[in-house]
C-alpha cells in the first residue's frame, strides 16, 4: 500500500479489518522506506477506516514502526480514531506504547517535525500528567502556543469557549519522539530546534534533505534555536562548520540564537563565526529586525550573487517540463490544456491582483524549479478533482495546490528517468499571491510559458 | 500533442457499449432455471463449453464445502438448488466480462472466480442468518465483481497517474470517476446489469451495497448495509489487499455501524 503525504506526513489508509494476516499484505516495511525517501518525517497508519482491529493486527505495524523509528529517527504511530479505539490501543499496550497516538491528522501536523506551519492556539488534555508535559513541550518547540487543562473538568469548560482554540488535543499519546532537529517557517526564515548535547548524533538527527530542499526552494535565513543547548563537541562543531561552508554556495545565513558557552569552549564560537555563522542573544534580535532581515537574505532571494541560469539539458527537457505540467492539468481537470507563447526571461505576470502560485524544486542531475501561477478561480477549478466540493476557503485552495503541484513533480520524476535523468523532487510551497513568489523568483531568469484550458489561462514558469 | 485525459463520458459510453447482451444459451438456462427445471437448464448448460468448465471450477473451490469433486452439471445444479445456480451462472456473465490479462489489480483469472466464490459463499450465510430467501438478492452479491471489472476497464492505463493522485490525497476510483464523470462505478454496474434484464430489487440492493446511495426500501438498505460491510469484510483478506482491491472504492463505517455486532457474531471476528 501507498502512503498519502502531506506535510511531511506520511499516512497509510487501510480500509475493513485489520489482523495479523491482513496488516501483514497492507503494509511491509519497503512501502515504509519508499515513504520516508519521500521526505516523510512521521509516518502513521489511519485507523478511520478500520471497523475492528485485534492486538496480531496492530502488532505487525508496531514491530515495523519500531525498525524504522530506530533508523530513521521518525515518529511513528497511528491516526484517525474515537475513544473507543483509542482505549482499546491503550488496553494492548498498557506500559509498552513506543509509538505515538494521534486523535487525528491535524492533530499530528502539529507535532511533524518539519511542517511550515502557523502558530497554534492549542487546547491541551491528557489524564496523564507526564503527557501533558510532553505534549506541551513539544508543541512548544513546534512553534505553537499550548494552553492546558489541568483536569477533565478544566478541560470541559475550556472546550465550550468557541474561537479561542485553533486545534483541540485530547486522546493524544505522545511516544518516543523522532529526536529529529524540529524545524518551522517563520516568514522566510527556517528555524531549526536544538537542544542538550550536540554532538555525533546531530549528524543523523538533522534532516540535511529538507535543508538542502529549502536552499533550493529559494531560503536563505536558518535559525538555529539554541536556548536548551547544553554544550556542543568538536564533532557537532564540524558538522555546523560544514553545513555553513554549503549553505554559503546558495548565499545563505546561519545564525544561533540563544546559545549559551558557559560548557562549551569559546574558542568554537570563533571558529563557528569564521566559517559564517552568526550569533544572536535573543530570536526577536533577528525577527523583529526588518532591515537585518533583509540583510541576511529572509525577504528576499534577490540577494544571490552567483545567478544561475537555465542549461542545455534543462532546454532540451524543457518539452519534459511542460509535459508533466499539461498531462497533470488534464487528468485533474478532464480538460485538454494547450500551450501559447513561450518566452525565456525573467518572471512576468501581467495581472498580478487575484492570482496565486505554487512552486516545487527538483534536484539531482539536474536541478531547478517549476513555479504554476493561477488565478484564484482558476486554481479552483484545476484543484475540483481533488478538492470535490465548490470552496472559497483560500487555505484549502492553497493546500490542495501544493497537491497538484506534488503530482506535476511526480510525473516530472517518471518523465525525466525515461530520459535516464535522474531526480528528487522538494516539498511543494505556496503563494497566497504574487508579491510573496516574487520575494523567491522576481530576479530569476528562466523560461516562461502560458498554458490555457478550457479557455482559462494559467503560467508555467522554469528556472533555477 | 498527446492528451493525458483521465477518463470522460465517452470513455464510459464506449466501454458500455462493447459489453454484450446476454447470450442465447445463457438466457434460455436462466429461464429453465427461474422455472425450476433444473434438468432442462443443466443440459442446455452442457452445450456451452465455456459455462460448463466455469461451473466445474467454481463449485469445486474449497469455499463451497464438496468433499468429492463434482463434474457433472446436472449434479451441481442439483446440489446448488435453484436460487444458488442462478447465483452461479450470473456469476458466469460477469466473468465474461473480465480481461484475459489484469493490469491495474493483481488478479488472474484464477483469484478473480475465488473473489466471486468468496462473495457468493459468505453472502448465502448472510442471508440465510437473515432468513431471506430471494432470488433477487442472492443475484446482487454477483454484480460486485463486475464494479472490479469495470475499474480495471477504464483504469488499466491509468495506473501511474492514479497512484500519482492516491500519493498526494486519499481518494478511490469510484471518487474519482463521480467527480470527473458524475457516475458511479455502480451506476456503471446497473447499466450492465439491466443490459441483462437483471430485476430492479437487485439493481436497488446494488446501490445500497455501495455505502453511499443508501435504498428507499428499508429491508434493501439493511441489506445493502449487511453487503458493504461484507464487501469489505472480504476486501480485508491477504489476497485482495495484496490485489489493491482494498482501496478501490471507500468504506462507509458509519453506515454499517448499527449491524456490525451481529455481523462480527456471525463472521465470528474476534
């Protein structure tokens, strides 16, 4: 079975009953591996649609989620449940729960690792004081802001308070967490969470994909959150060294905040600095700093000195490029989509009020961009497929963008290995409107092509 | 240019309208069989090749309990009874309309007649648990697979692109195909089945198996319930999950929730 992922979130849907014979054919730890590679940092199995599950049944997925978690340093878990399943899960398990639990899939949104998200308003509840605790921490340094019940009555008369909570946790179970360096987007900079003892380990923990897929996307700004760090050794010091020296290839800025050297020598301050990484006291130093933003790269990507541009092969598979995109139109939309003018410079958009964008990096042989520019109604329309209902929330036309954009990577992935080019393909991003992609690619030189179906106009952009 | 259309009305219509009538020799062995001439029936059975080889091998799979092999129509006639020869022999028509090679499911021709047997079997429990005895509804269970089919039918070249979408959203093809075509896969099957003069009971149970066009008739759609949560019930086997039939179209719990007890005691889940 295939995984949906979103968000960094790779979830499996198994569907009926689930035992120790049907678990086994629905998932097998290959289909896990394809998910993770899939730049997936918490993978779950939904139990929405189980109708009855036994302890054989669960046992095979927790006897993989154990493989994989120890590997890979992900959370790993189930999803989509009442109280009824959730209390029988507690039962099979009573003191053993190595895996997490998670009343549903916003709920464990919340604790991905390496989800952009918006802070949070949210309302906390678990009988179990260590979890609360855990919960909240984790919330915390996901970024959102946790406020917690201290007991069901509390959390009952919290509850009925309408509009002051984003997302509402209870039957929630945190288990043993990825240890992942969590990271989230503020504005246009990254911010990764460190904490206690960097050393070896930050190697594994840290997720160089999703740091390498960020400078592709067009990043320039990360953050290390460094207050809970305790000390650092000289490996943890190469491996920042390192990770400064290629981050500089894409004109980027580290930056500390926080970190204290009261147990770490002082002398790695200096050699960290020598390598380009900067220090701060306080995040609001940097954050609430607009003209030290803008410095450092985190409001635009115009500042990269070294501008490249678009090569040979990338013009030979450009026929590749808008393939991928068309026959993506066509299947969302059971329209044909036809190309107009084609013209190579620098992002043009005509009409700019309206419109929204999504974007997704690939690399490996090659490596580049794909940004799609849609009017609202438009974007509306492609997304009909997936979305299957008329919707004006633009959060879920967003959303269901960055799918479609997904889908247009993923055929490009297929597309380009006929030609033996090989290729990865980015997380996709989004554009609530076009002042906000043009802080990513105004200065970008590239092709650009104007693509309409059923009348309706839309723009392919490719660059580097 | 190439055109990578997913699937439109005229793909439906096109594949409708290659689907044959119902043979002669099949028509007259439904009628002896609905008149309960089960001698008649089987020997006109006999004169068709084809259908006496499906008969042989279908009834003789471990499910339907024969100690001996039985080669004889007249003595699987005999053994079945009306109703459930009927039940096979609809079984037959919708075989005839199953590819030779399967592409989008991992099936063949030999664990496409066990899913038929697997659903025949466990429906004639059902219903006898019920104390139905109806020749309309032992006739639905036989349609299902022909929801099977037709996917395969109008997905099979598709099987990149839908695993695309099923990567970034969970939907299933039945979603897919009422969101592109405002049809059902089901829809489809009523089409198919009243090509073969089907009864209009049995098209209605077929809806209400789907979970989500639930039945006018309140014993169709408690039926319609026990069948869906049936349909997934097997669905939930090794062999059809390993098939990715699991998925294909989607799994209505809340429907089935007020007879998921007596359904678990029956199938004896535990």
């Amino acid at each position: 079975m295939r995984a949906v992922i979103k968000n960094g979130v790779g979830v499996f849907h198994p569907q009926g009953f689930l035992d120790g014979n049907s678990s086994l054919s629905i998932l097998s730890i290959e289909d896990i591996e394809a998910t993770v590679k899939s730049n997936a940092d918490m993978i779950l199995v939904s139990l929405k649609k189980v109708i009855f599950f036994n302890r054989n049944g669960l046992d095979s997925f927790v006897k993989m989620f154990q493989k994989i978690r120890h590997k890979n340093h992900i959370i790993v878990g189930f999803c989509d449940y009442d109280t009824k399943k959730y209390n029988a899960i507690n039962k099979f398990y009573k003191d053993d729960t190595s895996f997490s639990l998670f009343l549903n899939q916003e709920v464990a949104t919340l604790f991905a690792p390496n989800f952009n998200k918006e802070q949070k308003n949210v309302l906390l509840y678990s009988e179990d004081k260590s979890q609360r605790t855990a919960l909240a921490i984790e919330l915390h340094d996901n970024g959102h802001n946790p406020i917690i019940a201290q007991s069901q009555k509390e959390f009952n008369q919290k509850i009925n308070l309408k509009d002051t909570y984003d997302i509402i946790v209870k039957d929630t179970f945190l288990g043993q967490t990825g240890q992942k360096v969590a990271s989230r987007v503020t504005g246009n900079a990254i911010i990764y969470t460190v904490s206690s003892f960097l050393d070896t380990e930050i190697g594994s923990t840290f997720n160089i994909n999703y740091h390498e897929n960020s400078l592709n996307v067009g990043f320039r700004l990360f953050i290390f959150d460094a207050y809970k760090v305790v000390s650092m050794n000289v490996h943890a010091l190469n491996f920042f060294s390192k990770l400064a020296s290629s981050s500089a290839e894409y004109n980027a800025t580290i930056c500390f905040v926080g970190m204290n050297f009261d147990k770490t020598p002082i002398s790695f301050k200096e050699t960290l600095e020598d390598s380009g990484i900067m220090f701060f006291e306080q995040m609001d130093d940097i954050l609430q700093n607009k003209e030290l933003l803008e410095e450092l790269g985190a409001s635009s990507a115009s500042m990269v000195k070294n501008k490249r541009t678009l090569n040979k092969v990338m013009i030979t598979e450009l026929p590749n490029f808008i393939d991928a995109t068309v026959s993506t139109i066509e299947m969302m939309t059971n329209a044909q989509a036809q190309k107009e003018a084609v013209q190579v410079d620098t992002i043009h958009v005509q009409e700019k009020d309206g419109k929204i964008a999504s974007s997704i990096g690939f690399y490996g042989d090659i490596d580049g961009m794909i940004i799609l520019i849609f009017p609202v109604e438009i974007a509306k329309k492609a997304c009909e497929l997936l979305i299957g209902e008329t919707t004006e929330d633009q959060a879920l036309i967003l959303d269901t963008l960055a799918e479609l954009v997904n889908i247009v990577g993923g055929k490009l992935k297929t597309l380009l290995a006929e030609h033996h080019i090989s290729v990865d393909i980015t997380l996709p991003r989004t554009y609530y409107d076009i002042a906000s992609l043009m802080e990513v690619a105004q200065n970008k030189k590239g092709v650009q092509v104007d693509l309409t179906f059923n009348n309706d106009k839309f723009l392919f952009f490719l660059t580097r | 240019m190439r055109v990578y259309i997913l699937i439109t009305q005229e793909h439906i219509n096109f594949y409708i309208e290659k689907i044959p009538p119902m043979p002669k020799t099949l028509k007259v062995t439904m009628q002896l069989l609905q008149e309960s001439e089960l001698l008649k029936a089987s020997q006109i059975a006999k004169t068709d090749k084809a259908l006496s080889s499906y008969l042989k091998e279908l009834v003789n799979k471990p499910i339907y309990g024969f100690k001996n092999e039985v080669q004889d129509i007249a003595q699987i006639f005999g053994i079945l009874g009306v109703i459930k020869s009927q039940q096979v022999v609809y079984n037959y028509m919708v075989s005839l309309l199953s590819p030779s090679q399967w592409n989008f499911f991992q099936l063949n021709k030999t664990t496409f007649y066990t899913f038929q047997a697997d659903l025949s079997v466990g429906w004639q429990k059902i219903l006898a648990h019920l104390g139905i005895k109806d020749r309309e509804f032992e006739a639905t269970i036989t349609l299902l697979p022909a929801s099977v089919i037709v996917s395969e039918a109008l997905f099979c070249e598709k099987k990149e692109d839908i695993t695309l979408l099923k990567s970034v959203k969970e939907i299933n093809l039945n979603t897919i195909l009422q969101r592109l075509c405002n049809q059902t896969l089901f829809d489809i099957c009523e089409t198919i089945a009243k090509k073969w003069d089907m009864e209009a009971k049995t098209i209605a149970l077929l809806h209400a198996s789907s979970g989500i066009k639930p039945a006018n008739d309140p014993m169709c759609n408690t039926l319609g319930k026990w069948m869906h949560l049936f349909l997934f019930y097997t669905l939930s086997k090794p062999i059809y999950i390993e098939a990715g039939l699991n998925d294909f179209i989607e799994f209505n719990i809340d429907y089935v929730e007020d007879i998921y007890e007596d359904f678990a005691l029956l199938m004896e889940v535990a």
